[in-house]
C-alpha cells in the first residue's frame, strides 16, 4: 500500500464543552502521519471555545495543524462545515461533532479504508450510540436499525436502503477533499436544510461514489433517549422533501420513482395538506414491501424428478449390498455361537479345576491340623 493520505479532522462544536475535550483525545495516538484538526466553535454560549483552545496549547507539536475558527454569531451547523472545508488541507476530511468520539482504532480503520477504495468520494462507518454520560444505548447503529448490512456493500443497494431505512449520521462520514466546492468538486452543504446528512449522504449515493466501511469506529452520542431534538417538525418534512426531489434525478428509475412518492408525501405533510398522504403512503409501504421481499432467501428448487435408468441402476446396486450385509450377519451370528461353545466348555473346566483345588485345600488344612497324620501321609508316600 502507498503512504497513508494526509487527514483533516473537521469537528463543527456548539455548546458542547461537557464533551468536546473528550473528542478531542479521541484524534491522540491514531497512527496516522499527517493529521490537522480544524474546529469551528458557532458563537457557543458556554466554555467550549476556551477548552479547545486550552486543549491545543497542551497538544502543540502533536499534530500537522490545530486551528479554531470561531464565529461572532451563530451560523448553523452547514455553515460551520463549510468554513471548515475551505480551510482544511488534508486529502481526506473526517466528519465528527464535538459530542462524539473516535472508538480506539477508528480513525486509522476509516483512513485505510479509504485508501483501498479510491472509487469512494464519501463514506460512512458503523458507530455505537451512547448516552450522556457515556453509557452504551446501542453497540452497533447498524445492526441495531432497519439497515440491512449486505445491502450497503454495493451502490445499488446503499441507493435502495437510503429511501427505505433512512440515511447515515453525516458525523460519521470521511470525504475527499476533492469532493468538496471549496476544492473544485460538486457538493457543498446547504445552510437552508436542516437535514445535511440526508442530503449529503443521497447527493454522494446518486453519483455512486458512496461507500460503507462496516467497522465501528466511532461512538454517536445522543443527548436523550430516543433524540427528539427536531425530529418530526414541520421543517424536517419540508427539508426531506427537497433533498428527495432534488437528487431523486440522478438514481435508477425505481428508487427515483421511491424518493419522489416518498417526498410528495414529506411535501403534503409539511404544507398542512394531508388528504392524500395516506393514499400515497400505501404506496410507498407496497413499494418498500417488495424491495424487502426481495431481499428474503430465495426458496429452495424442487427436488429433480429421479431418471428411471438412473433409479434401476441405484436400485440393483442396494439389493447387492443388502445381501452383501445379509451374508455378513449370518457369518457373525455363526461365530457368535461358536464363541458362545467354546466359552461353555472353558467353564465347565474351570469348575472341575476349582472342585480340585477346594479338595486339595481341604486335604492341606486336615492334616496341618494333626503333625502326626501329616508325618504319616509324608512316611506313606515315601514308601
């Protein structure tokens, strides 16, 4: 393998001083060469600024690069990645929030990932979800979702679960840098959507430059259990149906013909006008019932039906062996009850032994009772 690319580590931080310092220690000891660390602190209201900036006097000399941008007002999360993005030098751009961390291992596994698929612009890992204070809620984001994993191996199959089992965390996506605008590619975030990782995720999926790394790599924090923080607004649906119909255009014709029903749906929702959406729904809920009915095994073929020649030569063939094996049992059976003679007659000579003996014994302990019998008996046999 060729040297490892350099990295930017893009780390967009609000309000997140109870957390930040730890994903920051994260990016220590990771292996990599040439890494820059880049923070963009929106205008927090907390310390979060101050302890980045603490956290890179210690750290001087540890890295290619620590710069803090820092906005006077708060610009949103899209805003803060591209001015990131714009700054950042290193061919490859990890995405985390200043609430997230890597997992040992992760940031050095994504790099390598990377550098063996050079067909990826973009790619997404596997993470585990953790609670406030670090307690585990799920060990894997994948496994523990709708997502099913062999489907996000090949670009066709990533394309179909993003329109049926939703999108990956944009926090936990690696980018060229060469992807970006600022660096003379295509795609930018689009500071007028909240929903940057969907749109971000089907903008790299719609040119099929989108691939999966299925390792865990980093832990994704969620403040509550489940995260209700602009879930199910009126502006979420209002945002996914745009993303939808506008990267709808650059997929295969049945998801495209999935991501624009799906985003009439978002839309009516959005606008108040919800008379049609339980039609459409039941659509779209069909469209999805094939997709995953697709995915079940396929059942096993019949059985072929038996060659009549092939079944008459089978046939002859058991019959030689079931008497072959007849053959065999009678032979035993007969050595069995030759077996069974002989040990007959080895008893029966085994008791006359034994008679003998008790005899014999009884003899000895007659006359060792009496000296002069016993002398009598020795004098007898000596004449």
């Amino acid at each position: 393998m060729s040297a490892l690319p350099s990295v930017t580590i893009a780390v967009p931080a609000f309000n997140h001083g109870a957390y930040v310092i730890q994903a920051l220690d994260s990016m220590l000891d990771s292996g990599l060469p040439e890494v820059e660390i880049i923070v963009c602190d929106d205008a927090s209201t907390d310390d979060t600024a101050a302890l980045v900036e603490s956290w890179q006097a210690r750290h001087v000399g540890e890295f290619t690069r620590l710069h803090l941008i820092r906005h006077r007002l708060n610009a949103g999360l899209c805003q803060s990645l591209n001015d990131i993005i714009a700054e950042a030098r290193g061919e490859l751009i990890h995405v985390i929030a200043s609430d997230d961390y890597f997992l040992p291992g992760g940031l050095l596994t994504k790099t390598l990932t990377m550098a063996e698929h050079p067909e990826w612009q973009v790619a997404f890992c596997d993470g585990q979800a953790v609670g406030p204070s670090g307690e585990l809620y799920l060990p894997s984001l994948v496994e523990d979702s709708p997502y099913v994993p062999a489907q996000l191996q090949k670009p066709e199959g990533i394309a179909a679960e993003l329109l049926y089992h939703w999108g990956p965390p944009a926090h936990q996506m690696t980018w060229r840098r060469s992807a970006y605008q600022a660096h003379g590619g295509d795609y930018a975030y689009d500071p007028t959507v909240f929903c940057e990782d969907y749109d971000s995720a089907l903008w790299a999926a719609g040119r099929r430059v989108l691939g999966y790394i299925p390792s865990v790599c980093q832990a994704y924090r969620y403040r509550s259990w489940p995260q209700t923080a602009n879930r199910n607004s009126l502006r979420d649906y209002r945002d996914n149906a745009f993303v939808l119909a506008k990267h709808a255009r650059h997929f295969e014709a049945p998801v495209a013909r999935g991501m624009t029903l799906l985003s009439s749906i978002y839309h009516h929702v959005a606008i108040g006008d919800t008379a049609p959406v339980d039609a459409l729904w039941r659509v779209f809920h069909a469209q999805r019932a094939v997709y995953e009915a697709s995915l079940a095994d396929p059942p096993e073929p019949p059985p072929p039906e038996p060659d009549p020649d092939e079944t008459k030569v089978i046939t002859e063939a058991l019959k030689t062996q079931i008497l072959h094996l007849e053959g065999q049992w009678k032979l035993t059976k007969q050595q069995l009850r030759e077996a069974h003679a002989r040990d007959k007659e080895r008893s029966a000579s085994l008791a006359s032994l034994k008679a003998e003996l008790d005899s014999t014994r009884h003899l000895l302990r007659y006359h060792a009772t009496n000296p002069f019998r016993a002398l009598r008996l020795w004098w007898n046999r000596r004449s």
